[in-house]
C-alpha cells in the first residue's frame, strides 16, 4: 500500500533549516515494515529524509493533523525494481539484471526505460 499527503505548511523538524522544511509525505506499507518518506518540495520525485513506523495508528497520530483537506491520496505500488519512494517509475540502473549501478537511475517513458536525469 501507498498513499501520500500534502501538508497545509511546510513542517521543519528540531534543527532542520527552511531547505529541509517537509511539503509533502508518503506512506509506503511493505512485508518489512512501514515507512514514512518526506519530501522537500511539492514537486519531488525522491524523498530527502524517511522514518519506520510500528503501526499505521501511530503514523496517522504523528501526522494526520498536519495534512491538507485532500488527505491521504491512493497510489498504484511501485513496479518491479523501482524505488518505493518515487512518485515516477524509477529504478537503479541494471538493479532489474542483478546489476545495479548504485546512484545512476532510469525511468520508464513510453514503455522504454530511460537514463534519468533529475535536472
């Protein structure tokens, strides 16, 4: 299960500056857990900071006040190899042959995966 949020304000944790201010969160349930991705601006791909959870209850307690009207968002679960974290299909290239080329990525664009570059 995937679902993100909006928050109403930008939150800044203890000691983050406004650069790490959180716009927006994901939640991402897996066999291994539960995670929580924050996001520096509305329009991020990957998240820049993440935290595990015990239980959706205390997530939903950590953070349900400070989401938007919209609330929580369904979203499709990543593909095969992609990063549970990107809001695009992107994987670490070669990750789906056994591989992986650590901090080089690739994105799917009209059926054909592709060398992303996030700039």
């Amino acid at each position: 299960m995937r679902k993100y949020a909006r928050l109403r304000e930008p939150y800044k944790a203890a000691g983050n500056t406004v650069e790490d201010a959180v716009y927006k969160i994901m939640l991402y349930e897996a066999v291994e857990g539960l995670y929580l991705f924050m996001y520096s601006s509305l329009d991020a791909v990957q998240c820049t900071s993440d935290r595990c959870y015990d239980s959706l209850e205390d997530l939903y307690d950590d953070w349900n006040d400070l989401i938007d009207e919209k609330g929580w968002i369904e979203m499709e679960d990543p593909l095969p190899y992609c990063q549970h974290d990107a809001f695009i299909p992107l994987r670490v290239k070669g990750r789906n042959v056994g591989k992986p080329e650590w901090g080089r990525f690739e994105t799917l664009k009209d059926g054909v995966w592709i060398e992303y570059n996030p700039r």
